[in-house]
C-alpha cells in the first residue's frame, strides 16, 4: 500500500525538530543580547572619540578650561564641583550634578562635557556631544548615560558610561567595566584620570547597577 504524504508521527517528529533548531538559534544568535552588545560598542566609541577631542583641545588651547567656556571651579579641586550628564536628574553625593536640555550636545561649554572646542585655532575636531544610545533616565534600571567631572589642579577628566551588554558587562568575555583601571567595576570609566568622580554607584548615581 502506498502513502501518500506525511503520517502524524512523522509530522509530530518534524515539528519537533523544527522547534529545538528554532530554540537553538534563539540561544546561540540571541537578538537581543546583540542589539545591547551593538550600543555598548557605540559607547566605547563615542568615549574613545571624546577623550581624543578633549586631548587635542588641552594641547592646542593656550589657557585650557575644561569645567564650562570661561572657568575650572566647577572641576574637583575648584569651588563648585559638579557632574555634568546627559539625562535629568543624577545626583552624586558631593558632586553638583548638571543637565542642560537645550544645550547637552553642545561644543561651546554648554554641553555635558562642558568645553568650548569651539575655541580652537583650526575649528573643533567635533560637530556636536554623542548622547548615550538609549540615555534612559537616571532612575530607571538599567540606567544608561553618560557623565564627564574634571579635577582643576591636573587639568584632568573622567568620562563614564554603562555597558549593558553580558559581554562587556562586568564578568562578561570582553569586560571593559572592571578592567579599565577606574575605581568603579560595574561602569566603564575613560580619560586621563580615573579616580575623579564618584567612588560608588550609590546615592542615585547609577544606582543598583551591575
Ligand atoms: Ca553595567
Ligand atoms: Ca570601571
């Protein structure tokens, strides 16, 4: 007798099949962890080319401000210590925090790192401040942004974002947050000195992070 087709079996064996692959893929390509792993990438880069332009902005201004267009108090070491963010509303123990909404990305000592790069001779290296790819709020979990202290006496400055990916998390294969010589291991810390700013993730400055 001759079959035409498939038997219930077969079918159930087919599908069956169909689902572990499906699963298996699932794991294996995990969309989502990639979509995080594609905006930490971002991150990196974007603090790689701000320490690169504030660099390039010490050496070629005669007399360097880095804590907004005229002044270094706002610098650890000055009289108004502050930290500036890219989102509302992130308080830092003893730092003063900043935001501006208007002005965040901007490259005349407006912005959230609050240098005129304007000031150079031969035009900024930059066109505006890159904003964290999500830039959640500051409560939020995971909390994503962005934030820049300076200390007056070194002329120095640190720069911090979250990774939220398990790959450049904290323990993860390419762990940039613990191994970046900062004094913060559940954020990735950037710049020329990297004890500046908050020694903690307490007190809503990345609270709960990991
Ligand atoms: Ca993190
Ligand atoms: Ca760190």
């Amino acid at each position: 007798m001759s079959q035409k087709g498939f038997t219930l079996i077969e079918l159930l064996i087919v599908i069956g099949i169909l689902a572990i692959l499906s699963t298996a893929m699932v794991l294996v390509i995990n969309p989502a962890e990639l979509l995080r792993r594609s905006r930490d990438t971002q991150r990196l880069s974007d603090l790689s080319t701000l320490k690169t332009a504030v660099g390039y902005y010490l050496v070629n201004v005669s007399t360097p401000y880095i804590g907004g267009s005229s002044t270094n108090d706002t610098c650890v070491g000055g009289t108004t210590p502050t930290l500036w963010a890219t989102v509302f509303g992130v308080s830092a123990g003893t730092f003063t925090s900043s935001y501006s909404t208007t002005s965040v990305s901007k490259i005349d000592g407006s912005g959230w790192v609050p240098i005129d790069f304007a000031d150079l001779t031969g035009g900024s290296p930059i066109g505006s401040l890159p904003l964290d790819p999500s830039n959640t709020s500051a409560t939020s979990t995971p909390s994503l942004y962005y934030t820049y202290v300076c200390n007056k006496d070194n002329l120095t400055f640190e720069m911090t974002a979250n990774m939220e990916s398990d790959y450049y998390e904290k323990g993860g294969t390419n762990d940039v947050e613990s191994k970046d010589g900062g004094d913060i291991d559940t954020l990735y810390e950037s710049g020329t000195e990297l004890t500046i700013g908050p020694t903690s993730t307490s007190t809503n400055f990345y609270p709960g992070d990991d």
